[in-house]
C-alpha cells in the first residue's frame, strides 16, 4: 500500500509540473476524452464503429 501511495504521489508531482495548462491544451484533453468517451460508451451499447468513424 506504500509503495502504491509513493507511486501516486510521484505521478501528482509529475502532473503539477506541467500547470497551469494553457487553455489550448485544455480545449484538445477535453476534445480526446470527449471522443474517447463516447466511443466507449457507444462500444458497451454494441455500436461496432470504430473511434475514427
């Protein structure tokens, strides 16, 4: 469980050195996960397109 809470902390530390996040680069996360979340959801209804379609 340490060795778990070290790795979680090293990786926030990763990510906080990269704030503030412009808002460019926020607006394509926010792209990709909206893609990538909508296709997931469509595959677990049984929607055979693929992320690019």
């Amino acid at each position: 469980m340490k060795n778990l809470l070290k790795k979680i902390d090293l990786l926030k530390t990763k990510i906080d050195e990269h704030k503030p996040i412009d808002s460019h680069m926020v607006k394509q996360l926010r792209e990709y996960f909206r893609i990538g979340m909508t296709y997931s959801s469509n595959a677990l209804e049984g929607n055979s397109l693929t992320e690019t379609e």
